[in-house]
C-alpha cells in the first residue's frame, strides 16, 4: 500500500477466521466493498450490497494489494472480481455476542460512534 490515502474508494477484501480457545474453526466472515474512511481509528468499507459500515483495526502493515483474479468467498458464494486490496485476520472468541458482531460490523471497538 503505498498511503494511507491510497485506500478510499478502493474495493477492500476482508476475511476474519474466528478460532475457539482450543484452535478449532468457528466461523469465517468474509466481506468486501469499497473503503469510505481509514485512519487511526480504523478502515471502514461500506459492506457489500448492505450499505452497513464494515471495520478493521487501522493496522495498514496487514493491507495487501491484490493479484487480479477471482475471489471466491466461502461465507457468501459470492465472486469478488480484482478487488484492489486484501486483508485477513484471526481472533479467539467463544462468545456468541462477539462472534455475531464479528459477523456484522467487524472490529466495533473501531467503529467511530
């Protein structure tokens, strides 16, 4: 990524592997759409086609530009098509409140209120 600047309006990948305390898979969110803010309160993309704000922790060193190509996401059957950039990431949880708001929102603890 060459700014943080760089980012808006450019269409953002993100996958969260949601593990429990044992290393077992809960869940993999998967969602995409383009960047609406990024800065040191987190990147925010608009969620795919349901408009709801998206976030990430504002930890630019885990954005990556993206080879073009197919994106198969395995939570949607969705095909996200030469997004600009990919970023993944994986948590603990074994509360069904976070993990729902994995799902949902993202990082809330980023969101700006």
């Amino acid at each position: 990524m060459k700014s943080i600047d760089s980012l808006l309006d450019k269409i953002l990948l993100i996958g969260i592997t949601v593990l429990d305390d044992n290393e077992e898979l809960i869940t993999q969110v998967q969602v995409y759409g383009p960047v609406i803010r990024a800065d040191a309160d987190g990147i925010v993309s608009c969620r795919n086609q349901l408009q709801n704000e998206f976030t990430v922790p504002p930890d630019f060193e885990n954005v990556f530009e993206a080879k073009p190509g197919e994106y198969n996401l395995r939570s949607t059957g969705e095909t996200v098509i030469d997004p600009d950039y990919l970023s993944s990431w994986t948590v603990h949880c074994g509360n069904q409140e976070q993990i729902k708001q994995y799902s949902e929102v993202g990082f809330s603890g980023y969101r700006k209120q």
